[in-house]
C-alpha cells in the first residue's frame, strides 16, 4: 500500500529532555504570565517544544512557592526590584488586578509591631444575674497578639479601658508604642476627643483612630476563662501566616523589636 511505502519505521533520536530545562521554563513563564492556570502555560510551552503536563506544571510552582495568583506576583514585584525591567502589557494588568484584590479584600500591609491595631466589640451573652456581656477585643495587625476583656456595658469608656488595661501593658512589655487604631466607627469608638472617652484617651496618647456562656457563671468566671485562653493564643499557639514562621504573636511582637527601634529613629531624624 501505498501508505506503507511513505512511512518511516527507522527510530528518530530524540534528545533526553532534562528536568532542569522544564521547571526553569515553568518558573520563567510564571513570572511573564502570572495570571496564566496551569493547563494554559502547559499548552503555551507546549507550543515552543517544551511539553510539560498541568500536573508538572503544578509541581513545579509548589517546589517554586508560586502556587497561588498572589505568589507569583510578590515574586514579580522582587524580580522588578532586583534587576529594573520594563513591565509587559499582562504583567501590568496582573499587578493591578492583585492592588484591587487587596483594597477589596481590606487587606493592610503593616510595617511593625504596633504600626496598626484593630479594635472592636461584640455581644457574647445574657446571664440572668449579670445582664448584657460584651466582649472588647484587640488585635496588632503586625503580630496578631490580642487583648480582650468583658463588660456589662458597650461604652466608650469600655473601650478606653481594654486598650488602658490591657493593651498598653502588653506593648509596654515589648518595648512597642501603638500609631493608630481601626475600628468600625461604631458610636463607642467616634466622638468629638472633648466629650468622648474612647477618643480623648487616644488623644492622650497621641495614637490615630482610624458562644453563648454557660448559665451559672459570673463576669468574672468569664474573665478568668478568657485570659487563660488569650495567654495560649499569645504565648503557645504557632501561627503559620506570613510574619509568623511558626512563632507565637509573642515571639513575632519581642523579635521585631529591631524593626520598631529603626522606624522610630527614622521619624525622631
């Protein structure tokens, strides 16, 4: 048959491709297509003889740290740093499309311990003996070290108190100072400073305002179980989110001392 003439049975050598080739083109092209999923940059490479599966392409951004959209962007933005190039049209629109994310997502880059604290309330409870109990809450952007404290009223001056009571000796401890505060601008956390507790407390201290319990136990019982528990979450519990590394928010709040130290300086100069 005519077919059979044409074909060529004699073996083609073909150059063993090595791992090192695919994974640096992987990696490569993550950095020149960010916004690309794995079976279009399989594809892509594909089409400049370069045959990576989905699931390799997958691998390689896990070995990469470049598994997420926002991983190869950081990487991106380092790269940029680093060696000064000219942005493509996709790596532009990429980078702008993480800024929205971010803002829309309320996410805050904070730069030290203390550079930004959260701060709320919210109703735990009814106890027949004790009435309303609400819980005043704070957390430090940076760490995540938080303070919480009970009361029986949603006041201004409950909220001036945690961060007297509470926050303030525990920063003082670290060496920190706190910049400025977030809040829901509920009404215990906004006010003219002259008749508002919550924020002529701020003012003094120069910072910027920006389950059910069981029956039977009282407010103080609460109180109690409540500490035990924020001492754990302070002191013991690794935290596994960006600036942790497996420390407590007491060791990332004592270790960033240095990065606290040179803010300073640089605004007393």
């Amino acid at each position: 048959m005519p077919w059979l003439m044409l074909t060529d049975a004699s073996p083609q050598h073909q150059e063993p491709r090595r791992r090192g080739d695919g994974e640096a083109a992987v990696t490569a092209f993550a950095l020149e297509q960010p916004a690309f999923s794995q079976v279009r940059v399989s594809h892509e490479l594909c089409k400049h003889g370069i045959f990576v599966s989905p699931f390799g392409v997958r691998s390689v951004w896990l070995r990469q740290n470049l598994e997420s959209f926002k991983k190869p962007l950081s990487a991106l933005e380092k790269h940029i740093a680093e060696t000064g190039v000219v942005l493509t049209e996709a790596q532009v629109q990429a980078l702008k499309k993480k800024q929205e994310d971010d803002v829309a997502h309320g996410e805050i880059e904070t730069a030290h311990p203390g550079y930004l604290g959260s701060q709320d309330i919210f109703y735990v409870g009814t106890i027949k003996s004790v009435g309303r109990i609400y819980q005043q809450t704070f957390v430090d952007t940076y760490s995540k070290l938080a303070a919480t404290k009970l009361y029986t009223t949603k006041t201004p001056i409950t909220a001036a108190d945690l961060l007297n009571d509470r926050v303030a000796t525990v920063l003082r401890r670290a060496w920190h100072g706190g910049i400025r505060i977030l809040t829901d601008r509920g009404t215990e956390y906004c006010g003219k400073p002259e008749n508002h507790d919550y924020r002529l407390y701020l003012a003094l201290k120069g910072v910027l305002p920006g389950g059910i319990p069981a029956q039977g136990q009282s407010i103080e019982e609460l109180q109690y179980d409540l500490d035990e528990w924020v001492v754990y979450y302070n002191s013991a519990r690794t935290h596994q989110g960006k600036m942790y590394c497996g420390r407590t928010p007491m060791q990332t709040l004592i270790d960033a001392k240095e990065v606290w130290d040179d803010k300073i300086t640089a605004l007393n100069n």
